[in-house]
C-alpha cells in the first residue's frame, strides 16, 4: 500500500449538517408502480407483468407469477385461465398455496 493511500484510509469521517428542506416542498409516497414508470424501470417478464395488472396488488401477483412460471403444472393452469378470462387473482393466491385441484377449478370459465 501506498502512504497516500494510508492516510486516505486512516482520515476521520467527517460530519456534515444537511440544511432542512424548503418550506415549499411537502413529502409524500409514490407507489411503486409509478416509481417503475418515471425511472424507466421494465419488467423482466412483460408478459407476466401484463398478467399482473389485474391483480389488486400487482407488484405481489408478478412476484408470485415470476415464482410460480418455472412449475409447468402451475404454468398451464395460468394459461388456462388466461384463455378463459378468469380472476388471475384468485388462480396465483391459490396456486402459491399449493392448491392445485381448486386453482383448477377457479381457471375454468
């Protein structure tokens, strides 16, 4: 190791005090779904993602999706009800639960 590098290593931290924000500026949450959209930030899986939007909480569904598609069981269930137009919802939550028998049935039209 270098001298130079030894000082830079052995230096104190130096605290900084952060100035408050203005008074104009008033903080709120962004749902993650916005987040997404202004940082530009695509899905690895479109169509999953695509699925996901139905769900209520679209960011678990396409979690569960993801986990769920590697399963070729799960898989054609999902299919399924795709084809037919039945709740996504409903079929994940069940298939996560390792309910195969009554995912089944929820995918049928």
């Amino acid at each position: 190791m270098t001298e130079e590098f030894k000082t830079l290593l052995s230096r104190e931290p130096v605290r900084r005090e952060v100035p408050p924000p203005p008074p104009e500026w008033r903080p709120r949450v962004v749902d993650l779904a916005t987040l997404w959209r202004e940082l530009g930030v695509e899905p690895m899986f479109p169509e999953l993602y695509d699925l996901a939007t139905t769900c209520p909480d679209v960011f678990d569904c396409y979690r569960k999706l993801v986990a769920l598609w590697d399963d070729e069981r799960s898989r054609d269930i999902i299919f399924k009800a795709a084809w037919t137009g039945a709740d996504i919802a409903k079929v994940v939550d069940l298939l996560w639960r390792g309910k195969y028998k009554e995912a089944e049935e929820a995918a049928k039209p």
